[in-house]
C-alpha cells in the first residue's frame, strides 16, 4: 500500500543554505564542523549534503547510519558520537573513522580490536564540564586517561579532547567552561609532547558562542546538526533572532480526519493516558477543533509541533491522532483537508525514523 499522509517534505536547498551560513560562521573562528545527521534516522541525502556545504566530517551515534550513508557513497570520515559499547568495538573500527570515547576499559577493548583487524582508530577523549553526561569527571583522570592512549596504545590514536553541554542536564556552553576545556587540552599537550588535531566545543549549544563572537581561540571543532536541519532550538527556545536560519527544512504534511466542536475539557473522572501520565486541561469551554491523522508514534512530543495555519493550538493526541484546537484558525477545515507543521528536533527523530512515512525531497 502506498500511504499518501502522512507526509514528511524536506526542502534540501534550505538546509543547504543554513549549513552553508553556519559553516562559514565556523570557519571565521578556525572552528571546523562535524555535520551530525542522527536527527533525521541517518538519511544519506542529509549527510551528502552536509559534506557538499563544508562539514570536514559526519557524525551519527549510531553506526548502523554511518553504515548505510557509506553503502550510499556518502565520502567520509564519519565521527561516532555516543561512546560505544565493548560489544561493538569491531563494527566500530571497521566503519567509523574517529570516535568519542570516555572509558580506559573500553579504549584498551578499542586497542585490542585495531589489532584483530589489522587497523588504526582515531579517538576523542571527552571530559564531563557538568553536563552530567559522558566524560571523565576529574580533570587530573582525564589528563592522564589522555597519556595513556598516547603512549600504550600502538593502535588507538589520540586525535583530541572534547566536551557535551546542553544535551543532558541542559547546561549552557559559555566561554567559562571552553576555557576550562582548553586547559586541559594544553595539559595534555604538555605531557604528551605534541599538538592535539582536534579540542571539540561541543554541539549546537556551542554554536551560540560563535554567534555571539565570544568563543575563545582554540576550539576548532563542533558537532552541529539541529542548528542546520531544524534551526528552532536556538532561535526560538533560546530567543536569539538574529541568526537568520531556515525552520523549515522539514515539514510535516497530515489529513484532516475529522471537524467538531467540543468540550475543552474531558467529561468524567481524569486518570491516565496511554501513554501513562496525567495531563492537566484548561476549560475554554466549547471549542471547535479537528483530529489529524498522526500521532506519537509518529512525531514523539506532538505538543512541541508548530501549525503553519494561523490561530491553531496542539492540544495533543495519542498513538496515532493529533489533536487540534482550530476555534481562531481562519481557515475552514473539513475532513480530508492538509495540515503542515513544522518540527522540533524531537519530533524530526521520530518521523525520519517511521518507514510508512514517505519523504519528499524538494530541491
């Protein structure tokens, strides 16, 4: 069955230009970009253009992505970004050529698997600045996990260090804490003997302090991936206006299923949803409002979706049905009608992940 709606459009030559723009940002930093294409399920298209518009590398936390953009002919070298289970070590080194690590147990794993097959591995070494995610947590640790790949490990070369801010425990890149994370670099630097290729700032958190002109000289690598495929994190959660970056490289396109007014609020005794919680409602009193045909299975966090029609409110839904307060939308919707939205990086996760949603590449 060939499935109509819903549909994902992706507007290749606005990503195009958005990657273009934050590249070249970098650039004027000495700052070189790892194009991440995890968001979008590890699309080949996505990572081809991320390589034509600049990005020196692609990164994916998963390596089945790097796979399949390599089997695509998608050129290379790819970065694995989450720290990889021993379990994996093998897949690792056969496909990924750098990747972020923060365990000397599995590093000497990484070692032992260069040698069954015969090949060298970039690392990153990532220190935790707060974050509370990956990353050594003591710096002195750190400093010297960095001296042990250098001078114990033939197989396993140590490219550089690196930090994650914001993805967790939703801590802001500042200048501050890239300053701590060049100290440590220039630590390693001076026990090893040599220059490090690579002290990497972080992700598209990070980006705001190129933005702004105040990250400090020295950190000459990021990870960026929602800032050029989506642009909302920072322009509207953060409110920074000026960066004048597409939000919509990727639209959403549902079918109206149905037109009613109703209640604002639910009539009976309120327990859970299917999905386990217990929402709050807001009683406007009767509202018109529509069900499109999509839902969390779709698109994760559906309230996080921006309606390009005036006056609409996601109210919310489930598995499989959006629901939306359209009483001020100016537009008079029926069944069967087309409803586009635009999407958070949460939502984009999941429905570049859905194989009954079909892509439209526009180019």
């Amino acid at each position: 069955m060939e499935r109509q709606f819903p549909r994902l459009e992706i507007n290749l030559p606005h990503i195009a230009e958005n990657a273009q723009k934050v590249v070249t940002a970098c650039q004027q930093h000495g700052i070189q970009v790892c194009g991440v294409f995890k968001g979008c399920s590890g699309m080949p298209e996505i990572a081809d253009l991320l390589r034509r518009c600049g990005c020196t590398e692609l990164g994916s936390s998963r390596i089945e992505e790097i796979v399949r953009c390599r089997e695509a002919g998608v050129p290379g070298p790819y970065l694995l970004l989450r720290v990889p289970m021993i379990s994996e070590l093998e897949d690792v080194v056969r496909w990924c050529d750098t990747s972020l690590q923060s365990d000397i147990t599995v590093v000497d794993a990484l070692e032992a698997a260069c040698c069954r097959l015969g090949k060298t591995h970039r690392v990153i070494m990532m220190v935790d600045l707060g974050d509370l995610r990956e990353g050594f947590w003591n710096h002195d640790e750190m400093v010297n996990a960095c001296v042990y790949v250098e001078k114990n490990l033939p197989h396993v070369h140590l490219a550089g260090v690196g930090v994650n801010l914001g993805c967790y425990g939703s801590i802001q890149p500042t200048p501050d804490k890239m300053k701590s994370l060049l100290l440590i670099a220039h630590h390693v630097e001076a026990r090893i003997g040599r220059p490090l290729e690579i002290i990497s700032g972080g992700a598209s958190s990070s980006y705001t302090l190129v933005h702004w002109g105040s990250m400090p000289e020295g950190i000459n690598h990021l990870r960026i991936g929602e800032t050029i495929l989506n642009a909302r994190d920072l322009q509207v959660e953060w409110g920074i206006a000026d960066m004048g970056l597409h939000m919509d490289g990727f639209i959403l396109k549902g079918e109206v299923l149905e037109v009613r007014t109703k209640p604002s609020y639910p009539v009976g005794q309120v327990v859970i949803d299917a999905f386990g919680r217990r929402p709050t409602y807001v009683d406007r009193g009767n509202r018109k409002r529509c069900i499109v045909g999509f839902g969390r299975a779709d698109v994760g966090d559906m309230e996080r979706l921006r309606c390009l029609d005036e006056g609409v409110i996601v109210l919310g839904g489930s598995s499989d049905h959006c629901i939306l307060d359209i009483e001020d939308c100016p537009r008079k919707l029926k069944a069967g009608d087309i409803m586009e939205f635009t999407l958070s990086y949460n939502n984009m996760l999941y429905a570049t992940s859905r194989n009954d949603i079909p892509p439209k590449f526009i180019k």
